[in-house]
C-alpha cells in the first residue's frame, strides 16, 4: 500500500477514505506540514462522529499527507488575530472538544505517525488508542522555546498517562523531541517500520487486526482506560494558567519570532 495522498487536484485539508472496515482520516497541508486551521479543528469531530454513526467502520487510522509531519501543531499565524481571554479559553476549549470526540470514537483509533508529531498533533497521537511510527518520528510540545503558551489540563493527563510524570516534564520543560527508538522504549509507540514507505501498509494491517476481534471488548477497554486516566483531572482548573500564557507579552513576541524565523526575546510578562 502506498502512502496515502489526496485525489489529484484536491485542496481539502482533511481527507476520510474507506478502506475496507478501516476508516482513514488524512491531514493534508503538507506544505504546512499538516499544521492545524481552525476549520481542520472542527472537520475532524465532524469526521470522529460519522465514524460513530457507520456500525461498519471497525478501525480508525489517523495520518498526515507529504511524510515530513503527522501534525505539526497548529497554524501560528492563526494566533495573530487573539485579543481577549476569551480568545484563549475558547481556542483551548475547542481543543478539548476535538480530543474529546477522538477519545469518543467507539472502535480503535490508531496514529500512524511520519516526521514531526508535535503540540496539537502530539496531543492527537495521545488520544489515540494505538500508535505506530515510521524512523523518522519525532514527538513533543517544543512550547518552552517556541510560542510561550501552555497545554489544558486534560492534554497534559493524556500525555502523563501516556509518557508518565517524569518524562512529560522533561521533554517539556527542556523543549525536546523524543525521537522513535525512545518512543518505542517508553512504550508510547506499539512499533516502528523498518522504513517509510512500510508505515502506511503497516497501519492498515494493524487496523485490519483489531477490527476482527469483538467490538464490545474494545469498546469496555476504551471506556475503562478513559476513566482510570480521568480521574488525574476530577477537580483541576486551568483557566488561570490558560490566560497568563496566552495574554502575555511573551506569546505575543513567541509567535511573532516563530513566524519571522528568530529566536523570541523572553521575558516572563
């Protein structure tokens, strides 16, 4: 099977093709290395709730167009136009309906991951049931030297429950990206191709495996996971740290240095 890639001509952002029970969900911006729109946001929970509603999808698989990225964040220029707190409560709210729709997905959802896996797409691949990555994946939350801003409370639970306590501070903290050997030690990726080319192939037999055992036991399995890592954010808030990274003046230089290519000038206001 060959890397999955848009009808000729098209320009649509988020691409669903059927192959046999396994529902593929394409990102294709790769000139953006599949970078988040606003409107890619909403596609994909329009997209995770058809799968709910067709009993004959047994598998998901989730992937970017061009190999350079499976998502590579969300656009930054987007963020320009961000002038209140609402702004960033909304956006991060926004975040957690998509997340939450993925989790919602009643049958496995599996992120076959090329390239860089990072901020939005990196909070993506740890809604996913199942992860699968070609050599060149790369995973993290490079924020700390980027843009300056934060992650909800309900992403940072699903990377701990996924990396643990520990190693989500230190990639992080220390703005690194953990690359596919260390990823499959850690137990994040269930494995790596041999080469790119095999990663689409590979997650469609993957996919093709979990759809032939019994929905219910997935499903109870989903659920069960679901609320054992929930219970990490039961009582938690996060709208005070939302908006002291989002409206200070360091965001505002972080994404104006990262669209000028220059390093951002911190300073902590």
């Amino acid at each position: 099977m060959s890397e999955p890639a848009p009808a000729s001509g098209t320009s649509e952002e988020l691409i669903s093709e059927r192959r046999g029970p396994v529902q593929w969900i394409i990102f294709n911006r790769p000139q953006a290395r599949n970078a988040l729109t606003w409107n890619m946001y909403g596609k994909l929970v329009e997209l995770c709730e058809e799968v709910n509603r067709n009993r004959e999808v047994r598998a998901v698989v989730l992937t970017g167009v061009g190999g350079q990225a499976f998502v590579a964040g969300t656009d930054i220029s987007q963020f320009r136009s961000f002038a209140t707190e609402k702004d960033a409560l909304d956006y991060e709210a926004a975040g957690n309906r998509m997340m939450s729709t993925l989790e919602s997905v009643r049958v496995p959802v599996i992120a076959a991951i090329a390239g860089a896996c990072t901020g939005a797409g990196a909070a993506i691949a740890a809604a996913c049931d199942l992860r699968i990555a070609s050599p060149s994946a790369r995973y993290g939350f490079p924020i700390a030297r980027t843009l300056g801003n934060c992650l909800s409370m309900a992403n940072y639970a699903r990377v701990v429950a996924l990396l643990g306590f520990a190693r989500t501070a230190d990639i992080i903290m220390r703005a690194r990206l953990m690359e596919a050997p260390e990823l499959l030690a850690t137990g994040a990726l269930n494995e790596v191709t041999p080469d790119e080319k095999s990663l689409p192939r590979r997650a469609q037999e993957l996919a093709e495996e979990v759809a032939s055992y019994a929905p219910l036991t997935l499903w109870a399995t989903k659920q069960a996971l679901h609320r054992m890592r929930d219970r990490l954010i039961l009582e938690a808030t996060d709208s005070d740290l939302i908006v002291a990274c989002y409206m200070s003046q360091d965001f505002k230089e972080g994404v104006e240095a990262f669209l000028a290519k220059r390093k951002p000038n911190w300073k902590g206001e």
